[in-house]
C-alpha cells in the first residue's frame, strides 16, 4: 500500500476498512462476498460507497448497514459517508471473490 498516494490509498484503505464487516450469518467479509459494488472518493464529496445483500428480504440488514457505517466512521471520523444500498444489478454467486469462495468451500 505503500505505492500508493492520495485518493488511491485512501480507497485501499477504505476496502481494507469494509473487510473488517461480515456477513454476521457466515462470518466472511463483504468484500470477498462481492456485496461492495462501488467506492468513489474525493475530498470534495467524502466517501460513497454502493452496496447490496444477497436478497432483499436479507434479516441481516440492519447490521451489515450499520456495521458498514460504524467501521468507516471510526476509520475515517472527519470524511463524509454517503453509503446507497443497491439492488441492480442483483447480486449472483459470480461476484464471490476467489477468496471468498475458498472461504465459502466453493470450487472455481
């Protein structure tokens, strides 16, 4: 991480920051889940981040919301947060990291 500058390494920061949330069902982070669509940064508009679940009718939204929000406000205390839960395009298997399904058991 050290190569990298600016904008460029607080976005590896704030992904190495969403790997400390997990699904509280499965215990894998949800990055590796592919459940982290997008991250934009700048100084102007702070942190957005698009996110989804793997359903809708997930009973763990709540808790991934506000451990997503919780991580980066203790992460990044003085940038604004603007986090969108997102539903398209719907979340498959396929955006499993090959960590994650190494997690999961999964063969790929």
């Amino acid at each position: 991480m050290e190569n990298y500058i600016g904008e460029d390494k607080i976005t590896i920061q704030i992904y190495d920051t969403l790997k400390t949330v997990l699904d509280p069902e499965i215990g894998i982070n949800i990055v590796d889940l592919g459940l982290v669509y997008k991250i934009d940064y700048s100084e102007d508009k702070g942190i957005q981040i698009d996110v989804t679940l793997s359903t809708k009718g997930c009973p763990m939204a709540d808790i991934i919301m506000n451990d997503i929000q919780a991580a980066l406000q203790e992460k990044f205390p003085d940038k604004k947060l603007d986090i969108q839960l997102v539903w398209e395009p719907a979340w498959s298997s396929d955006l499993v990291t090959p960590a994650g399904k190494i997690a999961l058991g999964m063969t790929y």
